[in-house]
C-alpha cells in the first residue's frame, strides 16, 4: 500500500466523518459566529480529524502486517495460526487492526510480527507516541488528573488503570536500563560557553511509603490497649535528590546559573543506588570537562547534614572539589542562636544577627568568632534549659561547619554561596509530586514517577526517551 492509499483512506473517513456532523447540525457552520457555534465547529473538525488519523493509522498498520506461513523470532520458528484483531492505543484514540498470530510447537507461545515491529510484547497495546505523551503527563500528576485532562485536551484518552499500567511497565524498563540511559543522555548535553564553576549538591526529602513504622508526635494520653502501641501502616522516610549546575558570571561578577541536571531515589538503606548515580554524573562530568580542555571549578555545596559531610568525607571522586556549607543554611542556625541568647523578637538578638550575617560574607574569620561569641554569651546570660539547650545545639553547628564556611572567598571568586538548585529541586522535584495529601508510596513505584520528574524538569526528557526507545528496542 502507497502512503497515496493511506491518505486516501484518511481524507475518506475524515470527509464521511464530518459529513455526517453536518447533518447532526446543519447550522453549525453557516450560523452567525459566536463561541457557542465556535465550539460546535471546533467539536465537529476534531471528530473527522480523530476519524482521519485512525483509519489511516489502520490502512498504514494492515499494510505492513505479515502474512507468511512461517516467522523466525530470535531463532525460533514460528508458524501462521490465525489473525485476531487488536485495539491500539495512539494519538488518535483507539484504532483497530486485524494482526497475524504466530504460534510455536517446539517453545510455545505466540507471537504478532506487527506488536513486535511496535515495539510491544505481551498484552501492550499503547504506541510510542501515546505511553511518551502519558509518561510526561505523568511526571507531573496523578493517574487520575492525567485521563480527566486527557478526556477533555485530548483524542488519546486512556483510563486510569491503563496509565497505571503503561507507567508500570515502561518505568521498569527504565529502572533496568537507568546506568546506559544516564550515559547516553550525559552524552547529549555540553558544558556552557559561559561555564566558570561546577557545584554539585545533594539533599534529602520525606517521603510516606507505604510500609509500617511508628507514628510521630505526641504520645496518646487515653487509655489504650496493648495491640495500639503507636505504630501505624506507613513511615516517613528519606528519598534523595542530587544537582549538577554549572555557572557562569553576570557583569558584577556575580554567580549566574546556566542550566541544571537532576537525579532523585526513593528512600533505601544508606542511599546506596543515589550515591553510586551521583559518583558516576561526577566521573561522567569531569571526563567531559577534560575531553573538552575546559577550566572549571568544582564546588560541592550543601546544608547542614553530617551524613552529607560525613559521606562526602570518604569519598575520593569528591576530593577535588571545594566544599561550602549553605549560605541560608547557616543563616538559620545564626537565628535560632540568636533568639536562645537575647529572646525572640529582641532588638538586641536582630542587632547581633544583622552585624554576623554581614560579616560571614566579608570576613573570613567570623564563623570561629561566632562561635566564640555564643560561648560568651552562654557564660554570661543565666539561660532557661530549654533556651541552653537551643543555644548548645547551634554551637556545636558552627564547631563542626566552620571550615565549611567559606563564604568571602566563595564571593571573592565569583562562585555561588546558597545551594538554591538543590532546596528547589527537593521541593518540585519530590515534595509537590510525592507529597500530596494522603499519598502513600511503594518504593518501586515511587522510583517510577522520579525518575520520569527528574529528567523532565532536568530538560533532558527527550535525550531521555530517545536512549530509553533506542535500548527498549535493541533488547
């Protein structure tokens, strides 16, 4: 069949398709322009162009489907049993095609040449096109807003538990091949012209899994039975979220970011997968910036967190890079310190964060005089335990970070003092998807949906699923 008799089959169903709309509504496109009339007209091209694309995709789908009284799939043959019609999943909604069955008498099974040339197997039915459209929808909600935002956007309208499925299906496909994608999507991108400095961070986000745990909070003051001890049908655990950002310089020689990359892991045991992905984007990355015999500063930059620091102590792909804890991050424990020593909303607790804040960016002594500072205070004032205690946790802050505080000299070179990427990456990344009101999560799944989030709000989505097609096809 010629693509003239696939067009052919097209414009007949889209001309019978509108034809007969006209006859439903004779007037609807000869009345006087309105929006309801608008409306109608828009309603009745979509039809014949829904009608268009389906019997067309059908004429192109029979023209290549194989007839033959015997097929070879990876060296076993296969002979000609019968054909059974199918419904395909595309663009265009549900388009029909009777397909060829092939069946084994020596492995079993069946195979269809047309499912296999789609790249499908099993009991799939949704076409390339269609699972990329549902998979990106996906990334960004639920199973449930994407079929009621495609029933209403769209001529592809699948139901729920059918992106359930295609979200299944294709996300374990891509956690088996996750290293060979990450690789070859590396591969596409370039370092910016304007590339000066390299700040990888990492951070961690809640997640609600859907596995036991002991609930948070105070403890229940009624009565209780023995079986009600606290615990509950779902935790909170840790997923992990890892940033690669290269900056460059605006004309005040300040730090301006160009572009980020993302990766993020559901919770697991010592974050043991996110740590082998975010040494490996480092060893990829570094070995670009040598193939490209570029000067790039390296510089790691995150909060707080000891595991952080602690993991990134004994790492050696990390050793080449500058360390800085967060600008903000410090700032925060700077006030807390501030409201344990003078009280909150002292004048006299403003006045003194206000004179520190300044000078953790001009001097580069003034985190040990910080510290100082708070020890004075705590000899000298006649705290409340609890105000004792707030104000010895921030001390021991500023004892373990303040080699990490490097901020006049961060400054000084141009390079970014706040890990912003990484805080907002948590937060869209993880937070807005994964942590909606009474979403519980299994950790297979979750995976699914953040590794789809990660690329596409890494803008790699189509590197992604070129590599993602490429291997799913090869295997």
């Amino acid at each position: 069949m010629s693509g003239e008799k696939i067009l052919d089959a097209a414009m007949v169903a889209f001309k019978q398709t509108f034809v007969a709309f006209c006859r439903e509504q004779p007037d609807a496109a000869g009345q006087q322009l309105s929006p309801e009339s608008m409306s109608k007209l828009t309603k009745g091209i979509m039809a014949a162009a829904q009608s268009a694309g389906q019997a067309g995709l059908a004429a192109y789908l029979r023209q290549h489907d194989t007839r033959e009284s015997s097929v070879e799939v990876k060296g076993v043959r296969y002979r000609y049993k019968n054909t059974m019609a199918k419904t395909y999943l595309t663009l265009f909604g549900d388009v029909v095609a009777d397909r060829a069955i092939y069946g084994s008498d020596t492995v079993g099974g069946y195979v269809a040449p047309l499912d296999l040339a789609l790249g499908m197997g099993g009991d799939e039915s949704a076409t390339i096109d269609a699972r990329e459209m549902i998979l990106f929808a996906v990334s960004s909600s639920t199973p449930e807003e994407v079929a009621t935002l495609l029933a209403k956007a769209s001529l592809c309208r699948p139901s729920r538990s059918a992106i359930q499925s295609i979200v299944v299906r294709d996300g374990t496909r891509m956690e088996e091949h996750r290293t060979a994608i990450a690789e070859r999507v590396r591969q596409t991108q370039s370092i910016p012209a304007q590339a000066r400095v390299l700040v990888a961070s990492m951070d961690g986000a809640n997640v609600r899994l859907r596995e036991p745990g002991v609930k948070k909070g105070r403890k229940p003051q009624r009565p209780r039975s023995a079986e009600n001890d606290g615990s509950a049908n779902s935790s909170f655990r840790n997923a992990m979220v890892g940033s690669f950002s290269f900056y460059g310089r605006d004309q005040q020689g300040r730090a301006q970011r160009l572009c980020s990359s993302y990766q993020a892991r559901m919770p697991q045991d010592n974050a043991l997968t996110f740590k082998e992905g975010f040494e490996q984007a480092v060893i990829d990355i570094n070995g670009q910036i040598v193939a490209e015999d570029r000067i790039i500063d390296k510089v790691l930059l995150c909060d707080g967190h000891r595991a952080i620091w602690n993991y990134a102590d004994h790492n050696d792909t990390l050793s080449e890079f500058q360390w800085c804890v967060d600008f903000y991050h410090t700032t925060e424990h700077l006030s807390r310190a501030a409201e344990a020593i003078f009280g909150a909303k002292s004048v006299r607790g403003r006045r003194w964060y206000d004179r520190w804040r300044e000078d953790l960016k001009t001097d580069p002594g003034a985190p040990v005089a910080i510290y100082r500072s708070m020890a004075g205070y705590a000899q000298r004032f006649r705290l409340s335990k609890t105000r004792r205690e707030a104000l010895k946790a921030e001390q021991t802050f500023f004892k373990n970070n303040h080699r990490l505080m490097r901020y006049h000299e961060f400054i000084r070179k141009g390079y970014p003092i706040g890990s912003g990427p990484i805080e907002a990456a948590a937060k869209t990344i993880v937070k807005q998807r994964m942590c909606r009101s009474g979403m519980r999560w299994n950790r297979k799944t979750g995976q699914h949906i953040l590794t789809l989030r990660a690329y596409a709000k890494s803008q790699t989505w189509d590197a992604m699923w070129n590599a993602y097609t490429e291997l799913r096809l090869a295997a």
